[in-house]
C-alpha cells in the first residue's frame, strides 16, 4: 500500500515520528512531493530559530531512508486537476503520480472523498489509518509507538504518558487501543 503524506502529518513531530516508523516496518511505502516537503520545511519557522534547518536536516535524513518515496507529477496534470482549495491541487497531482492508494491528511474539506475516487484514491486521516494498522499488525505497530514515546520520553525529560501523548498528536483512537 502507497500513502502520500500530505504536509499537516509530517509537521508534528511525534505523528511524523509514528508513521515514518511504521513505513520504516514496512507496513506501507510513503510517499511526497518536493513540495509538500518544502511546506513542512517553512511551517516549522513559527516554532522559533534553528526549527526550519532541524526540519531540513530531517528532510535529508527521510530523502536517504526512502529514496523512491518523492514523486514528480508530469506536466499539466496539476491543470487538469480540481480541489476545493486550489493550493492543494499538488497534493493531488503527487499522489496521481505516484500511483499512491491513499492521500493522508487532517484536511478533510480541501479533499473530497467524490473528488478522490475518480482518481483511484481515498482520504484517510492518521488516526484511522495508524489504528487500522494496528489492527492489522499489532506488534510493529505498537513496538514503534513505544520507541516513539520513549524518544519523546529522553528528549523532553518529561514522563510521557502514552494516551497524553497520542492524544496531543491527534491520534487519540490509536491510544485508546494501545492503552488497553
């Protein structure tokens, strides 16, 4: 299964985090647009000096773990595209390129589930997506979770509850399942 990350899931760090570990578990193949990284790359500058070279860094770090995940659109298939927001007519087109199975994104309205279907594709957002995984592969799934809040664990030098934190990631159904 291919999924195109749109921008607004690379964004959050523990989100990212979750669904780079699962894709890294081979659980399904990522993939974006140089330009939807490069929207991730500028959001991060709201979070302070330094954020958006961190950013870059983690750009080139997912660009040699995943080689083959950018994808380019051809020439004028952007123009023969519609979206309700027409700044997300490259999410579009990148996921049309790259023969992806879904788009992943927390912008329902800007992508029509009528409008994705007669392209091949479906919406899902990363809750449903990741707790369906898990449904489906228990095990990975959850071993990346733990290794995700672990991480987050050292790095704030915080405890990091689980639940908390899945829920601050807008993951809040896939914390539910793992914290049964």
């Amino acid at each position: 299964m291919k999924a195109l990350l749109d921008a607004c899931v690379l964004y959050p760090t523990v989100l990212r985090e979750i669904l780079i570990g699962v894709a890294r578990a081979g659980l399904y193949a990522p993939l974006w647009s140089e330009r939807i990284l490069e929207e991730w790359a500028r959001a991060t500058v709201k979070l302070g000096p330094g954020a958006e070279l961190v950013a870059r860094g983690e750009i080139a770090a997912l660009r040699a773990a995943f080689p083959k995940a950018a994808v380019a659109p051809h020439a004028g298939l952007e123009a023969r595209l519609w979206l309700p927001d027409p700044a997300d007519v490259h999410v579009l087109a990148a996921a049309i390129a790259g023969h992806a199975d879904l788009i992943l994104t927390w912008n329902a309205t800007d992508f029509p589930r009528h409008t994705l279907g007669e392209e091949g594709l479906r919406r899902e957002d990363p809750d449903a997506f990741l707790l369906a995984l898990w449904q489906e592969h228990p095990d990975p799934v959850a071993d990346v979770v733990e290794a995700v809040r672990a991480q987050a664990e050292r790095l704030s030098g915080e405890a990091q509850p689980l639940r908390p934190l899945l829920k601050r990631a807008r993951l809040p159904r896939l914390g539910k399942a793992l914290g049964r």
